[in-house]
C-alpha cells in the first residue's frame, strides 16, 4: 500500500522543499487557538435554537455534544502523537485505507466544513457590525443586501490577513480569543447576577418543552446535532502539530483541557440564558441577528447600553472562528495541490510571504459564493442549513477519523505516543453516524444534505480535473511517485 510521503507533508505549512517549520507554539498558545476556535460563532448562533428544541434542558445537549466530541478527540490525539505532520485527517485517512479519492473526499470535505462555518460566521458578523452602527448612525441599511456586502468584506479582509502569513493570524488569533473569554466571563457574571436577585428561575433547567410532539429522546438527538456546532474546531490544532514544541506531550493535555474548559463555558451561558429569559423569549430574542445572549444582559444589566456595545464586542467571537476557518481550509487545499490530489495551480504560494494565495483566493471565493447564496434566500432556512452543514461535514470526518485509528493499530506506538482505550474510537464512530442521518435533523433541515452534496460535487470536480491533468501530461516516473504518494 503506498504510503504519505512525510517529507512532503511537511512542507504543506512551509510552501517550499527544505527546512521543517518553525516550533512557535507552546502549552499556552495552543490552548488559546483551541478554545478560539471552540468558541465562536456557535454561542450565539445556536443556543436559541437548541433552547428551541428542548426546552430548559438545553444544557443536555451541549454536554452530549461535548462527550461525542471527546471521544474523537481521543482518537485524534492517538493518530497526531502516532504521526505528527500537518495534514490530519487526511493523513490518517491515507496511512488507513490508502486510496487517493477517499483521501480527496475526507480532506476537501474538512476544507469545505471550513468554508461553510466561515461563510456563517461573516454573514453574523455583517448583521451584528450593522446592528451596531446603526445605534449610532440613523439610516444605516440592515437588509439582506446590507448584510451580505458587510459579510464579504469580512471575508476580503480575513483573506488578506491569511495573505500575510500565519504567523499573523495566530497572533490575531490570541487577541479575539482574550476578547471573546472576556465576553463570556461578563455575560455569565450578569445572569449569576440576575439570579441572585431574584430575576431568575432555576427550577426550569429540569423543564423539557418542544414546540412539537416529539418524544424526549428525538427532541434531544435533534438538539445534540444543532450543538454539535458549537464543539467543532478542536480538530483543526492537529493542523499545527509541525509548529508545536514537544506535541506527543503537550497535546493530550491542551487539547483535554480545552475542551473542557469550553463544555462549561457553553452549558453555563445555556444555564443562564435558560434562568434568566422567560420561557416564551428563548426562541425568540429581542433581536434575532444579535442572538439571545444580548437578552441575557438586558434583563440583568437594563443600565448597560447593550445595544450599542455588544454587537460590536461579539464581533471578536464571530471573526475568530471565521478566521481560523479560511486559513485552515486554505492550507487544506494547498496541501492536496501540493500533493497532486487538486490542480496544481492551488499549490502556488507568494514569493516572501511563502502564503498559499491561489488557495487563499479558491477559498475566500467559495465563501463569498455561499455568502451571496445564504443572503439572496435567507427566507428559506438556509442561513441556519448553512452553519448545521459544517457539524454535518465534520461528523462525517469524525466517523472516518474514529475508524482510521482502529486500523492503524498496525503501526506500533511510539514510546511518547497516546493510546486511547478501544472501546471510544467504536463509540466515537458509531455516534457521529448516528448524527448524520435524517432521523437526527427535521424535514426542512434537510438543506444540508443539498449543501454539502453541491461543495462536494465541486471538489469532485476538481479532483477529476486534476487527474486528466495528470494523463495529459504524461508525468515522468518521479512525477507518478509523487502523485501516488498521497
């Protein structure tokens, strides 16, 4: 069975032959990109939303997500200490399995899982800097064509960003996330304070409501799917192990903590919001572009100006996830052109910055394409598909991943390495298909399947272009090896 080359995985982050990458990332940092990329766009985007499916246990599914979660995180530390190049699951697809389009298919499937949550963090972005400044500024268009020119230029200018370098946009990175833990940290201490004051009902974190006759057990399902959302993004720091010191020891530990710290940051703001804002309120926010945690505010804090801060500071939260996701996706694609999987216009990087432009601009144009989609048809459920088809992409990778690490027990363990227990990888597998399926998703949520056919219907496409490229050519035997590697 053909192996990766690791030689040339490695020099996917670099952009050029010669020299491992710079080990920059230390305990610390990693933790921060982490949890920046935990915590984003889904806390505002989809606590209604869950509240909405189940009523006052919304914490449930934020805690169910958060355990499927771990399982494949578990999985994901054995494989990144197992091998730790900068390609993840596409590597660990192709050391299992060894088939150049299943490795395509998982790869460009994580890329467009970026892509999809990008496009839905700028469009919240745009509402979100609309809504603010039109506190200000009387006048200021809020439509959907407002909001869609303020996305892509969100957009443009994460694009740019990435343009300058990685270094760049982990250090962009660290600021929102301070910014972002701060945010969350001020709007829990208000609801605690809202409820020590009377202003809140603890009884109702036992209530289930569902505004249709489902049963307990599907109202949850359906919620742990929409929740799922919200616990994505651990998986993108295997993407950085090449730039992490020490990551056999570190990463076990960060990625962990990580993700716990971020499990309880996410059930305590649903505790809140579920306390504080009446039962009849959750599904329906004062302002539904700005989501319900602002509610949470002006019940506890009515002196605060929320309308005129916090749209603006939940800005950091939004732009950290959109970030992190285009530059991965970016890289993403620059790895598999590289490799000989996408045309190999995408693997061009700038001369000095050594950044994947060709990518960067495939990328950043697929998002505005969805922006521009997600905005002309916003009466039609799309815009809340669109962030759904992220964790939909990605359950589907967690499945492959969670499969990869129990065929990969051929290959020893390092001596430093992490071995999860066998029986998580079979339930992390075995959850993350259950999510997928329509039973977990109702009938108008079924969108999502259409989205992420369409993105990969596009990959397919150009892989198919790239191996015509390959015929034509007529590659020489040292080409054929390369292009047989991945």
């Amino acid at each position: 069975m053909a192996k990766l080359d690791t030689t040339a995985v490695a020099t996917i982050e670099g952009g050029h032959e010669g020299g491992d990458l710079k080990r920059v990332i230390g305990p610390k940092l990693l933790l921060l990109l982490i949890m920046g990329d935990i915590i984003g766009a889904g806390i505002f985007a989809i606590t209604g939303r869950v509240a909405g499916q189940v009523g006052g246990v919304a914490w449930l599914p934020f805690l169910l997500a958060f355990v499927i979660a771990t399982l494949t995180a578990f999985s994901y530390l054995e494989l990144v200490t197992k091998y730790p190049f900068a390609a993840g699951a596409a590597l660990y697809a192709h050391k299992a399995f060894g088939i150049h389009f299943v490795t395509f298919i998982v790869a460009f499937t994580v890329a467009c899982s970026g892509i999809t949550s990008a496009a839905t963090s700028s469009t919240l972005v745009g509402k979100n800097l609309l809504i603010g400044i039109g506190q200000y500024w009387e006048g200021v268009p809020s439509g959907p064509n407002a909001s869609m020119f303020a996305a892509m230029v969100i957009v443009v200018i994460l694009a740019l960003i990435n343009l300058r370098g990685v270094g760049e946009s982990v250090k962009f990175n660290v600021v929102l996330t301070v910014v972002t833990l701060a945010v969350m940290a001020v709007i829990i201490a208000i609801g605690a304070i809202a409820i020590a004051n009377g202003q809140g009902d603890a009884g109702r974190l036992v209530v289930f409501e569902t505004p249709q006759d489902r049963s307990i057990f599907t109202a949850v399902t359906m919620a742990t799917a929409i929740a799922f959302f919200a616990m994505v993004g651990f998986e993108d720091s295997v993407n950085l192990v090449e730039e992490t010191k020490n990551p056999q020891k570190i990463f076990p530990k960060i990625m962990l903590t990580g993700l716990g710290l971020c499990a309880i940051i996410y059930m305590l703001v649903a505790a809140t919001v579920i306390m504080v804002v009446p039962a009849g309120d959750i599904a329906n926010p004062k302002n539904p572009d700005a989501g319900i945690l602002l509610d949470v505010v002006r019940i506890g804090a009515p002196g605060i100006p929320v309308d005129a801060i916090f749209p603006f500071l939940t800005v950091f939260a939004v732009v950290n996830t959109a970030l992190i996701n285009m530059l991965m996706a970016s890289r993403l694609l620059y790895g598999m052109a590289k490799q000989g999987v996408l045309p190999k216009a995408l693997g061009h990087v700038l001369p000095k910055r050594r950044s994947p432009w060709v990518a960067i601009v495939f990328s950043t144009l697929l998002a505005l394409a969805l922006i521009a989609y997600v905005n002309q048809n916003s009466d039609s459920g799309i815009v809340a598909a669109l962030g759904s088809t992220t964790a939909l992409l990605l359950l589907c990778v967690f499945a492959v991943v969670n499969v990869a690490v129990l065929i990969l027990r051929r290959d020893p363990t390092p001596e430093d390495g992490f071995r999860t227990p066998t029986i998580l990888p079979i339930l992390g597998a075995l959850f993350s298909l259950f999510l997928v399926g329509p039973w977990a998703r109702s009938r108008a949520e079924w969108l999502q399947y259409e989205i992420a056919g369409a993105l990969l219907a596009i990959g397919i496409l150009l892989w198919v272009i790239a191996w015509v490229a390959n015929l034509v050519r007529s590659p020489e035997k040292e080409d054929v090896e390369e292009i047989s590697r991945f």
